[in-house]
C-alpha cells in the first residue's frame, strides 16, 4: 500500500502527499506543480471553476481494457482533485508538443481565425484533441463531420468567435494529420510504470492533530472489501468518484475536502453490463462507459445522457454521483424510477436491496445506513411492448440545468393501457412518481383527451416552487403540456413504423 499518490504529467512522473492530492487538478498545475521544479502550466485557463466553460479542459490518460496502450479522455481539471489522477497521465495544452511548431489543430485555429482575446482556445484546443482521440479510437475515417463537433465541443464556451470560426478550422483539419498522443506517450516505460501502479491502494492518514483538525486522509481503495474496510476505518470521509458536483461545491467554498475516499480506481464498480434483460451498471462507471451500452438497449435514455453535461463532465461523472446527490431535477432518476431499478447497498456487515422508489426520504434524504456504499443500480430494461419516452426540458439543449423533467412508461393490450408508470422531477423535493395519473390511464385507451386528463390529474400530484428556472405556475402548465407532448410524439412513431 502506498502512502501517497502517484501521476504523470506530460509524460514526467509528479507524487502529492495528502495536501496536495486534495488541491483542484486546474491548481496544481498552474501553482502547486511549481513548488516542484518551477514549472507553472498556465495554459490550462480557470474561467467558471464549475466545469460549464472548457476552458480547463486537460487530456486524461488511462490503461486500455487490454493494458497495453492509454485512452485519452477530456476532463474539467477545475472540478477534479490530484487524488483522481492517481495511476493516470494528464496532458495538457502545454504538452502536445506544439513547440516550436504548431500541432496541426493549432495551426488550423490560427489560419481559420478560432481564436480572438485567445482566453478560451487553449481549451478547444485540448477539446479538439479529444474528438481527434475519440475519431481515431473508432477507425472513422474522414474529416470530423459536423455533428461530432457538435458534440465535442458542446463543453466550451467563447465570447468572442461565435464558433463559426472554430468549427470551420476544425473541419478543414485532416484528422490523419494529428498526432495520436499515444504516439508522442505511448512508450513502455509509460506504460509499464501505470501497471505497477494499477493495483496498489493508496492511503495517507497522518497519526497527528494540525491546528486542532484531523489531518487530511485520502485513501484510495482498489477492491470493495478494501472500500468497506476504509468506510469502517474513516467513518467522516467523504467518497468521491466524479467529483462534477463536489468540485463545484469545493471551489465555491462550500465543501472542505478534509478526509475523502476515491471509489473510482475499483475496476469491479465500473462495470456496465446487460443480463437477463437487466441493465447493471457499476456504482463509478462512467457517463461515457454507459452511453455506448444504454445506446444499444434504452436509446431514449441515451438521448437524455447525451444533453448531461459536456464530454468533460460526462468522462469524469457518474450515475451512483447523480442518484445519491438526490437533485429534484437530476435527469437520471425519472428513467430509473419508471422502471423500478434497485440499488445495491453494502457495508461491512450486509448486503442490502432497495427499490429507488424507497431510496428518497425527502430533500437529500437517504435510506442509507452508517457504513453503506451504493455497489451498483440494477435496471429492468423495458419489454418490447412498452413505450419509453424521456423529457428534459432547458432553456440551453446542452450544458444546462433541468426546469422539468418526466418519464413515461406505457404498456398497451387490445387498444387499452394496461400499466403505465410516469415520473416527475423539478416539481417537489425529490422526482416523484404519478400515482394518480397513472391509474386514471388505465383500462382506457390512450387518446389525447385520456393523455390531457392525466395532465390534468398529475398537476395535483406536484407542488413545484418557482426559482431561476421556471415559476412554480409555469412548472405545473409544463407538466401537464407534457402528457400532450408524448401522446403526439407515440403518435408520431407509430405513423412511422406503419402500425
């Protein structure tokens, strides 16, 4: 076990000790990194310190499934701790190796004037890499088409271009052209040194009192008993996989990361996988390891999962963060409630299900015993004759915040509804289900007089409070619109399928 934690930086070997690893990555590369050896890299810019700007955005390195070359993913490193890169390779702008030549997605920026004040284009640079990764990882061949971009730059933000410029710099690159950082890291040496470090826990947990606190523990588990164990051991941590939300919270003053265990170094916890028509995914899988599988078997979730967040967010969060964050406007949970998932729990005594309609107590209330960590969320992937659709209704398509969200889960037989499910979020203290809508559907046929009914009948069920979002008025109207939506919206496919 190590007693402390160990990176890469631009391919130079950086270890943090328990201060240090619980600084922001954006902080200890622009600062604390110079306590070492001088080296400031500012290029990595801080600009909102909440992950919504990009223009932090770092490449993160890790071991392929196969252990024998790293994947490299974007992330916000304003929002994310040094203790997360623990057996990983952060890139920055600094060290694609545009000096003194400029990397082919440079040069495009420059010639296609992409950058103006020039603030946020380090940002889209690293951005761009991204997608070239992400390009290359696929064997697409081809320039970046424009939805791609779209999506892969959805995480950054700039005042000035209006984005035209930019999307036509990284169109007119040839994505042969850019160096694959696996080409300018990918050495054995690297490698090799990431191995050894893969299975080693981690914990720094100081025998002694500074200035009247305990001193800061941060300990990294590899395996899930040895999570238990550190749960036991350090009841006060807190656990930390994503970090998307907490490190908001930390650059806003609002949480002290004293005392923190990582839960996102357990391989067994960031499995995804389908079995016996159950969706299970780990409880510190990824965004971006759910996307592909949820693509495949939920599509209408992977329509919401594709507006949460950025690629940023999304390479670093995780579904057990959004769940157990118990955001009334969370936009997984409306999935999940409709179709009646679990939640394994355990602690070092037990082992516990729960169904996520128990889950919520009320605002940021629990069912979760000392001890407990969610182990993973099981979901009953709905039958063929279900009809799934998801709602989540911004003011922004992407990178914004939920002012509603609704889920429908309606079976018919014989022309009548037999079983239908509806969930609610932004309407209360926690998402809610419909209980009183959904019975009025069925036995009836689903018409749009027995759809607004329902409408209708669910604004009795809600009690929305009005805030930066939406008023309260204007939450229920939406609401109730919604069941006039997805009644036009089946309509609309079923005309489409020829039925």
């Amino acid at each position: 076990m190590r007693d402390h934690v160990v990176f890469y930086v631009n391919g130079v070997r950086r270890t943090a000790d328990a201060a240090t690893a619980l600084r922001t990555l954006s902080d200890y590369l622009r600062l604390a990194l110079g306590e070492e050896d001088s080296t400031r890299l500012t290029g990595t810019k801080i600009a909102c310190a909440e992950g919504d700007c990009g223009a932090c955005t770092v490449l993160v390195g890790e071991l392929a499934a196969n252990g024998h070359e790293l994947v490299y993913r974007t992330i916000d490193a304003c929002i994310a701790f040094v203790f997360q890169m623990d057996g990983r390779h952060v890139v920055t702008v600094e060290g694609l190796g545009g000096t003194p030549e400029l990397t082919a997605i440079q040069s495009a920026m420059v010639d296609g004037h992409g950058s103006q004040c020039g603030f946020c284009t380090p940002g889209f640079v690293m951005a761009l890499h991204g997608v070239a990764e992400e390009h290359a990882a696929e064997g697409a061949t081809g320039c970046f088409h424009s939805e791609q971009l779209r999506s892969g730059l959805s995480g950054n933000l700039c005042r000035c271009t209006g984005y035209q410029q930019i999307l036509d710099a990284a169109q007119s690159i040839a994505p042969e052209a850019i160096e694959r950082l696996g080409s300018r890291y990918g050495s054995k040496a690297l490698i090799d040194a990431l191995k050894a470090l893969a299975s080693d826990a981690v914990e720094i947990a100081p025998n002694h009192v500074a200035n009247g606190s305990p001193a800061p523990v941060v300990a990294i588990p590899k395996s899930i008993d040895d999570l238990l164990a550190g749960r036991s051991k350090f009841p006060e941590a807190r656990l930390v996989a994503g970090a998307t939300d907490l490190g908001v919270h930390y650059n806003h003053g609002k949480f002290t990361p004293q005392q923190v265990i990582y839960t996102g170094a357990i391989d067994e916890l960031r499995e995804v996988r389908v079995e016996d028509n159950q969706l299970v995914i780990g409880a510190t899988a990824r965004w971006s390891d759910i996307l592909p599988v949820v693509r495949e078997h939920a599509p209408q979730y992977a329509e919401v999962l594709e507006r949460f967040g950025s690629p940023q967010i999304r390479h670093a969060g995780t579904l057990a963060g959004n769940l157990m964050n118990a955001s009334p406007i969370a936009d997984s949970i409306p999935f999940h409630l409709v179709c009646e998932s679990t939640l394994k729990l355990s602690s070092a005594r037990r082992e516990r299900v729960v169904a996520i309609s128990d889950f919520y107590l009320g605002y940021k209330e629990l069912d979760l015993k000392s001890g407990e960590v969610l182990v993973s969320i099981d979901t009953p992937l709905p039958p063929a004759d279900v009809e799934l659709r998801l709602y989540k209704v911004s003011k922004r398509r992407d990178m914004d915040i939920s002012t509603v969200t609704a889920a429908f889960w309606v079976r018919e037989s014989n022309g009548k509804v037999v079983e239908a499910r509806i969930a609610a979020g932004g309407v209360g203290p926690v998402v809610v289900r419909l209980g009183d809508a959904e019975q009025s559907l069925v036995g009836r046929a689903l018409t749009l007089e027995s759809m607004r009914e329902a409408g209708r009948i669910a604004r009795t069920e809600i009690k929305p409070i009005s805030d930066v979002r939406g008023a309260a008025d204007y939450r229920l109207q939406l609401v109730e619109n919604l069941f006039s939506k997805c009644f036009h919206d089946l309509q609309v496919e079923l005309q489409g399928s020829g039925a």
